[in-house]
C-alpha cells in the first residue's frame, strides 16, 4: 500500500469502501472490498471508484433496466395521450432522454444511464413532460442545470446549444486540471509549475 490513498470508510455513490482487499500486479491497480447500500458486498478496482464508472454493486444498473422497461411501457401506453405529439420536437427529445438513461444499447448511455442517471417517475409518461416543460421552443434541447442531476423538474430547461456549452464549461475545465494533476504525479514536475497551485 505505499504511496497509495487508503480510500477506506470513503462513500462513492451507493459503495462504502470497507477495506483493501489486494493489488494486481500486472495490472499495476488496487482492489478494494466495499459494502453496498442494498447489502450486498463487492470488490472494485480503485480507479473505477474514483472516476465514477461504478457506484454500486450491479443494483442501480438493475434497477435502471426496470425502470427502463417500465417507460417502455409507459411510452407505449401513454402513446394514446401522446397522440398529435408523437413525432413532434419535444416527443423526439423525450424519447432521447428516456434512451440515454435507460438503453444500455444506446451510444450516450455511458455518460447518462451508466452513471446513475435517470427520468423521474413523473417523466415517464409524456403528457407530464409535456406539462412541466412545455413545448420546445425552436432550435433549443433540454439541459440539466446541475449536470450530475437527474431529469426531473426544477433540473430542466431548455437551452440553445451556445448556453448549454456554457454549462458544460466548467465540467472541461474540471477535467483539464485532473489531466494535469496526472501528468503532474507521473513526472514529478512541480504542481505550482503547471498552474495547479499559487
Ligand atoms: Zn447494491
């Protein structure tokens, strides 16, 4: 464990690390054994933790497919309600948003879905949607106004493609500095050097 974080007793998403369990050699990665909020105990690669690629046991991807196929469902049932909209700007972004949470299939899905996040319940019927956001105003998609938040009302607007990459600014930047702190780490160069610290 030398010159590693111990990361014990730390929460990421619905994991509590409860130890180290060994270092892969070959693979130059440390494992640690973590509890799960629904009970279930797993062992996750340090960095999957730390990077946000796993924040729960298998549970919450399960729970999302549930839900997934539960808006399948509601998609097909509220198509009655859904009925002169289907087709329409604000269906097609309703319909894109149901896919990148919740269609393992779908190309976004890592960075939505994947990570945890999802459509509440209200949302997975359309004439909600449709009720709480209103029509899409032209040349506009829906933003999330804390990006690691769900889509739910309160989270949701509708932007222009020059205001969301407003949003999305500081995410990059966010990641920039994360690249630099590695490079950093990697060849000893002094973190004030690089703008990292005054
Ligand atoms: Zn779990």
């Amino acid at each position: 464990m030398s010159g590693r974080i111990d990361i014990t007793g730390r929460r990421f998403g619905r994991l509590v690390v409860t130890g180290h369990d060994h270092r892969d050699r070959e693979e130059k990665k440390s494992y640690w054994q973590c509890l799960c909020d629904c009970g279930k105990k797993s062992i996750v690669r340090g960095c999957s933790l730390k990077n946000g690629d796993t924040t729960s046991c298998g549970c919450l991807r399960a729970e999302n497919l549930r839900k997934g196929r539960l808006a399948g469902m509601q998609a097909s049932s509220t198509r009655t309600t859904a009925q002169g909209y289907v087709g329409t700007p604000s269906y097609k972004i309703w319909r894109g948003m149901l896919c990148r949470c919740f269609t393992p299939s779908s190309g976004n899905y890592n960075r939505y879905g994947g990570r945890g996040i999802t459509v509440c319940e209200r949302w997975l019927d359309f004439s909600n949607f449709l009720s709480d956001m209103g029509p899409r105003p032209p040349r506009t998609s829906i933003d999330r106004i804390n990006v690691n938040g769900n889509y739910e009302p309160g989270n949701c607007r509708w932007v222009t493609a020059k205001e969301q990459t407003a949003n999305r600014r500081p995410l990059l930047e966010e990641h920039v500095q994360r690249s630099l702190a590695n490079l950093a780490r990697g060849r000893k160069i002094r973190r004030r050097k690089i703008g990292l610290e005054p």
